[in-house]
C-alpha cells in the first residue's frame, strides 16, 4: 500500500512537473510572441506612408505629421549639431568646429563628411539647422538593410540608379522610401554601424574597435552585444532621453557616481561597470 501510495505521488508529480514544463514553455512562448509584437503601430497600415516620396525630406515630413516634436528634440543633439560645449572649460568642441587628428575638417569637403550626418542637405556652412525636414529619420530608424546615404551627396540618398565612382560598372540602386518608411522602428546596431563602423569611408578604418564584425558578434569578440550572449544593442548602453544619445567623446564619465541603474530612479545613463554590477 505504502510502495502505492509513494508510486502514485510520484507520478502525480511526475504529471504536475510536466504541465508546469509545458505551461512555462507556453508562457515563455506568448511572452516571446508579445515581444515581437510589442509596437502599438504597425506603419505599413498608414495612409501618408503610401505615398511615391521623391525625397528623403518628403518622408520626413510625413513622419512629422505623426512625430510632432521629433525634429525640434533632435535639433537640440550632438548627432544634429556636431558640436559640443565642455560643461568645465566652456570650450566648445566637435566636428563643425575643431580639427580632428583623422578627417581633419569639413569645411573642405562637406558634402562627403556629412553623408554620416543625421540630415539632408549639408553641403555648405550655409545649411539650415533649424529645418525639421532636413532631419532624416529612416537612417536611424530602418530596419530593410536597403537604405543607404550616398557618399558624396550631403546626407541624401541618391534618388534614381546611378553608378559609382562614376564610370565604374557598380550601381548604387535608388531606395524604395515608401517600402521603408513603411518598416521602420527602433534602432539596431546596423543604423548606428551605418556611419559609426564605416567612418572615415571604409569598414573599420576610423575607429578600430568599431567595425562591421560587431554587427553580429560571438561574446567571445563582445561579452555584452555577442548574439550567442546577453546580445544587448548599442542602445543597451548608449540610452536616449528626447532624441539624446547619451555618451560624449569629449566629457567622457569614467566613473559612474549613481550607482546601478533601478527603474524609476535611475538617471537614464548607463557609463560605466558600476551602472550595472
């Protein structure tokens, strides 16, 4: 009776774990499912993203006719301005203003620098910095891997097929800007790997611990972003508030003072090791 009893509990254990297996299985799966479903918009259902765009401004105008305030947060950056004031010396830095020890200055050549500006149009020191369409959304926001900024087009794609170097037989495809203002979202290490792997014009040649090998990364190369791992984005860490990248070349925090980062009290500023052990 006893040997019964204890076989009967062990399989009404046996049974019980199981559906727990499955039901956590089940929920694991739904929580999974309710993730990549977690946007509240679906844009290929919006009318004004329907639309033939001509230009990468005439997206941004109908993404402003949404997004009211997205341009004017922008215009408020270190992406928009390239320019930087040092909180402790006043001084004021960045690539608009001083000459650096790689690209040297724009000012020589502006429309091939600033194809890795977040706008369109700079091509002179004329440029209008307070024009929200000349904000270009789809360069941090696409997700097709088919939108590209021409090299030597002051941050605008180009807009019919054309070859490049000129003469050459590789042609550089015009974009579809309707097919990818329709499947935007959030940013992923490709949009910033864009400009931040390919500085100075070629992969890895600025930077050299930036590169496209960190697009999909084993741990082993990134402990962090690896895909086989926690396969955080650069966002994990480099957090926005209003547009605002957080993280500055010439303030850099060496050491963060608030301590780990809680939900509802953390300062939105992920610096260092301590911001998370």
């Amino acid at each position: 009776m006893f040997f019964y009893k204890l076989k009967s509990s062990a399989l009404s254990s046996g049974i019980l774990c199981s559906i727990l297996i499955v039901a956590c299985s089940n929920s694991y799966s739904n929580v999974e499912a309710v993730k990549a479903t977690s946007s509240t918009a679906d844009h290929s259902k919006f009318e004004i993203l329907q639309d033939k765009f001509a230009t990468g401004p005439d997206v941004t105008k109908a993404c402003l006719s949404c997004h009211t305030e997205a341009s004017k947060q922008l215009h408020k950056t270190k992406h928009w301005n390239w320019t930087f004031t040092n909180p402790d010396t006043g001084r004021e830095v960045g690539k608009k203003s001083i000459i650096n020890n790689y690209c040297l200055a724009i000012n020589k050549n502006y429309a091939r620098c600033t194809s890795c500006h977040i706008g369109y149009g700079w091509k002179d020191k004329n440029f209008d910095f307070t024009s929200e369409q000349n904000v270009d959304c789809l360069v941090c926001h696409d997700t097709t891997d088919t939108y590209k900024k021409f090299p030597t087009a002051a941050g605008h794609p180009n807009y019919k097929d054309k070859a490049f170097p000129k003469g050459s037989k590789k042609i550089w495809k015009a974009p579809d800007l309707s097919y990818i203002a329709q499947n935007v979202a959030k940013t992923r290490r490709e949009n910033c790997g864009a400009c931040h792997f390919y500085g100075g014009g070629g992969d890895g040649v600025k930077h050299g611990d930036l590169d496209s090998s960190m697009t999909n990364p084993d741990k082993k190369l990134d402990v962090h972003m690896g895909t086989d791992g926690l396969n955080f984005t650069c966002s994990e860490c480099h957090t926005t508030d209003g547009h605002d990248v957080k993280g500055s070349r010439y303030n850099i925090t060496a050491k963060d003072t608030h301590g780990i980062d809680i939900p509802g009290r953390d300062d939105n500023s992920r610096a260092s090791c301590e911001s998370c052990h």
